[in-house]
C-alpha cells in the first residue's frame, strides 16, 4: 500500500494552500480522496501528481476545463499526444490573441498619452480620444 499524507503535507509538496485543495477536490478535479478515522484527508501519490499538474496548469493559464480534460488525458493509458497538443496549442492561440489585443490597447493609451500636455488646461486628448468611437 502507498504513503498517504495529510492535506498539510500535500499543500507542501503541492505548492498549493489547504483550501485551494479542497477546492479543487470539491469541484471535481482532483480525484476524491480517503479519510482517516478521525475524519482528516488523505492523499495517495497519484493524487500528490493531480496537484502538481494543476498548480502548473494554473500557473500556465489553463482554464479548469482544459485542466480536467489533461488530468482525464493523463489517467488514459490510450490517450494520443495529438489531444494533449490540441488542447495545449488551443491555450496557446487564446494566449497570442490576447497578447496582440493588450498591444493595440498600449499603442492607443500610449498615443493618447503622448498627446496630452498633462498640464493646468481643462482642454484633455486623452478625454477626447476616449469619446471617440473606437471604428473611426
């Protein structure tokens, strides 16, 4: 039989809090775990492994679907690598999206910064680009 360990040794290995792990336990995610006679979690190292994917996971972005879709991938022994990818280079184009939209909004907030004096006038680019239907 495998070491089982309490909720607080877990987070320690996990880099994850208590709560974040009853959390992830609550939701599905992470595989229920045993109790002990007095009542206290127990985690087996198939379940220390759960965590630590889902705390890289977390850190990399993945939604908790895309993370329960590669903890479901990673307990199949007939998985192909082409899904893990698929759902991997899906969070990647997300990622690029929303970098090229954060680098449209810097060139607008830049240019409208760039164009107001910032001094004493109430005469404001900056309000007045705001005002400004983004289609012009």
């Amino acid at each position: 039989m495998s070491t089982l360990i309490t909720i607080g040794e877990a987070a320690k290995r996990s880099g994850l809090t208590a709560k974040m792990i009853r959390y992830y336990e609550a939701s599905g995610l992470l595989s229920s775990t045993t109790r002990s006679e007095a009542g206290y979690r127990l985690y087996n190292a198939q379940q220390l492994q759960q965590l630590t994917v889902i705390k890289r996971a977390r850190k990399l972005g993945f939604s908790l679907a895309q993370i329960q879709s590669l903890l479901d991938l990673m307990q199949n022994p007939s998985r192909t690598s082409r899904e893990v990818k698929a759902i991997t280079q899906h969070h990647l184009d997300d990622i690029e999206q929303k970098i090229n939209e954060l680098q449209q909004m810097q060139e607008t907030l830049k240019q409208l910064a760039d164009n107001c004096s910032g001094d004493e006038s109430a005469d404001c680019p900056i309000l007045d680009g705001l005002c400004q239907s983004s289609e012009q």
